[in-house]
C-alpha cells in the first residue's frame, strides 16, 4: 500500500471535447470524495491555459445534480484549448501554481498528443522532489490512442455516424432512380476508426446495405477505382451511400484535400467530400449531394452510446484509485474481456507509450475490396455502441447541465509569458 499522500487535485480537459468526456470529470469527482487524503477537488478552465493562468474552480461546491448532469453532457465542462505546453519556463510556472494550490494529484484527460504535457509534469515534480501523482485519462473519437483497446468517446461517435448513414440513406432512397450519390465525410484524421464505424448501419447478413462503400485512409486512394466503384454500385441499387474519411491519401501518401492549418500547426482536413462530388458530377453524370458531419460527431450527446458512458465514468473512478494507490505518469486503459459476451475492465500503461503513436485500424479488419469492412470490425466495434444514455428534456428539448464555477483565490503574481 502506498503512503498516504494529503493534498487537492485538479482535472484538466485537453484537445477537442467528445459526448462523453464529461462522465470522466464526474468520475474522478465521484471517486475522489471517497478519499480524505483529497482534500480539495479543483478544476483549471481551459485546459493548460488554465495551468498557467492559475484558473481554477472548485468541482467540491459544484452540486451533486450539476456532477451527475456531466454524465449526459457534451461538450467540455471545464473548457478546453488546442495549447500545449512547450517552454521549459511554462511547465516551470504549472509546478509553481501546484505547489501554490498544495496539488498533489493531477488527472489529464485528453488524447495521446495532449497527454505529452502529463507526462512532462509528473517528470518536472519528480526532477524536483515535489511529490505529485499524474494519471493521464483517454478521450478521443478517432479511437487513435494506443494501449487501450478503445477510447472513450469513439463509441458514441460511431453510433451517431451509423445512425445518419441509415437515415441519409432513406432519405436518398426514397429519391434515388440509379443516380443519386449521397457522400458522407466523417473526422478521423489519419485513421479510419471513424469512417470504418459507418459499416455498422448494415443488417447483420446484408452485404449490399448502405453504406455501399466506406473509404478509409489506410487504403491508398484512386480517381478511377473511386469512379468504378461508384458506377457499379449505381448499376445495382437506385442511389449509391459513400462514407470517406477527411483524411484520404493518394499513392504517394499526399491528402485528397486539405483546407488549412491550425494554431497548433496541426493540417486541418475537410472538404473531401466535396472533391469527390465534383468528380462524380463531372465523370459519371449523377447527382451529387454531400453531408459534412463535422463536429456534430462529437456534440451529439443526445445520442451517445451507454457503453461509452458509462466507460468514460469508470476511467475517471479508475485515475483517482491509481493515484490514491501510489501510481503516477501513467494512463488509464480499457482492456477487454477474452469471453464471448462483452465485457470490459480498466488498466494502467506508462504515459510514455502512448505519446506521438497513433493507433491504425488494422489492415486485416479491411476487405480485398478496400471499401468494407469484415467480421472482425463487426465484433470489435458493435458492444461499443450498445445502450441509450436516458437525458433528461426541457420543453422539447435536451436539459443539459452546467457548472456553476466557483473560481478558487488565485496566490500567484499574473503569468506573463
């Protein structure tokens, strides 16, 4: 049993919010008031701008319906940002605000780039004999994060995305005479963890459901093979459903479109979708229409798996018996059961393992074709997406909560750098 270590904690949120990130607050929050050694629970506001800014609330005083309410909440309660700590002098300040508030636990939950900061802050107080535990939390749609076998976030990402592929695809039959083409561009980046989600529209034993092909980032991409697709698949049924990835490559590993660069000098991808329609209006003469999910595949909260909820609940628990357990630079991970019914269970990987290595949907999950997906998918991504989170409504539409943000007395002269 690790000795006992007295002191606040601080959750933080990093990078962009998903339908379930919030349940892990609540999680932490939960956990945390069953141990005295936490004596406060904090949160900084916007992620490491919040670290360095020393703006903190306290999540103690939030009331237990506001906590609970996080459970069915989208967005990022506490705020987020796209910052990372870079300077030596800015994790320098973080440390000096920790030892200011008396922060002896700090739980960061984000996605593998943002969980670099984590790891260098526990690195930072160890160099420094100041006794702190650091547990990272996953969160991310892309379902990119290595060591876990899934990602909060993903679950409830792909469930909204099968969800609108059916329905467009109703929509698009009701219209389609052999020559309606409905393209659906979904996030993911460099992964087609989302896109690949998609297939899960299709009937257990009908092949030939929408979407009638899903084009992922894994799998090269070509104009003529793209139009041969679509011609076949038009030959066949009255409207054609295509799911791509924002994040297609060609042969020489150069995107299908980019539209422009972040803040952060992250390669902001989109507008595929449309790439893809002129070709189709142009080479094969159908009509084209284009759904652009954006960031709704995150925000749709009223439509989140009850799996990833309630998982994204249980890596928040999860942090806070690491640290109270002694661990620290690690992250929480979710390992599932070898058994036939779905069962899952958390872990803890080094924080190091998981920093600048995303995790690629395997090759093998993807058919001869290129444009479906196997069995194996099938089984991996389906218990994800099981169960209805019950939100609670108001006059018609969904109630969600929001903190009340009790900002706790800054100590610090202002941040100046």
């Amino acid at each position: 049993m690790a000795e006992e270590l007295v002191g606040n904690c601080l959750i933080g949120q990093s990078g962009g919010p998903t339908a379930v990130i919030n349940a892990s607050v609540a999680g932490v929050v939960a956990e945390a008031l069953n141990h005295a050694s936490i004596e406060e629970i904090y949160g900084s506001l916007n992620g490491v701008l919040g670290l360095l800014g020393e703006d903190f609330v306290d999540l103690a005083a939030e009331s237990q319906q506001a906590i609970r309410g996080l459970r069915y909440t989208p967005g990022a309660a506490l705020g987020t940002c796209r910052s990372k700590l870079k300077q030596a002098a800015e994790f320098e300040r973080v440390l000096e605000v920790f030892k200011a508030h008396n922060i002896r636990y700090y739980f960061h939950i984000g996605d593998g780039d943002s969980q670099e900061t984590a790891s260098k802050i526990a690195e930072l107080a160890q160099a420094q004999g100041y006794e702190l535990r650091v547990i990272g939390i996953p969160k991310t749609i892309e379902n990119d994060l290595p060591a876990t076998d899934h990602c909060p976030g993903y679950g409830s990402a792909i469930k909204y995305i099968g969800t609108t592929v059916k329905e467009l695809a109703l929509d698009a039959d009701a219209l389609g005479q052999g020559d309606l083409v409905t393209l659906v561009e979904v996030m993911g980046r460099n992964s087609g963890w989302l896109a690949a989600g998609a297939s899960l529209a299709k009937r257990r034993d009908h092949p030939n459901d929408p979407p009638h092909l899903v084009y992922l980032p894994e799998v090269p991409f070509t104009n003529e093979k793209f139009l041969d697709d679509v011609r076949r698949v038009l030959k066949r049924e009255r409207h054609a459903v295509v799911v791509v990835g924002e994040g297609l490559v060609d042969k020489d590993g150069n995107y299908v479109s980019v539209e422009n660069a972040d803040a952060a000098g992250h390669t902001q991808l989109g507008g595929v979708g449309e790439t893809l329609k002129d070709l189709v209006e142009s080479q094969i003469g159908a009509k084209c229409r284009v759904a652009r999910l954006g960031i709704t595949q995150r925000a749709a909260a009223h439509l989140s798996s009850k799996t990833d909820a309630d998982e994204a609940f249980l890596v928040g628990q999860a942090a806070v018996k690491a640290a109270i357990a002694g661990e620290s630079g690690k992250l929480v991970t979710l390992v599932r059961g070898d058994g036939d019914t779905y069962t899952c269970e958390t872990g803890l990987s080094a924080l190091g393992d998981v920093i600048a290595n995303p995790k690629r949907l395997p090759k093998e999950w993807i058919n001869e074709d290129g444009v479906s997906l196997n069995f194996q998918f099938f089984r991996y991504a389906t218990p994800l997406i099981q169960g209805e989170v019950t939100v609670p409504y108001d006059n018609g539409l969904p109630a969600y909560a929001k903190l009340a943000k009790e900002s706790v007395d800054k100590t610090l002269p202002a941040y100046e750098g």
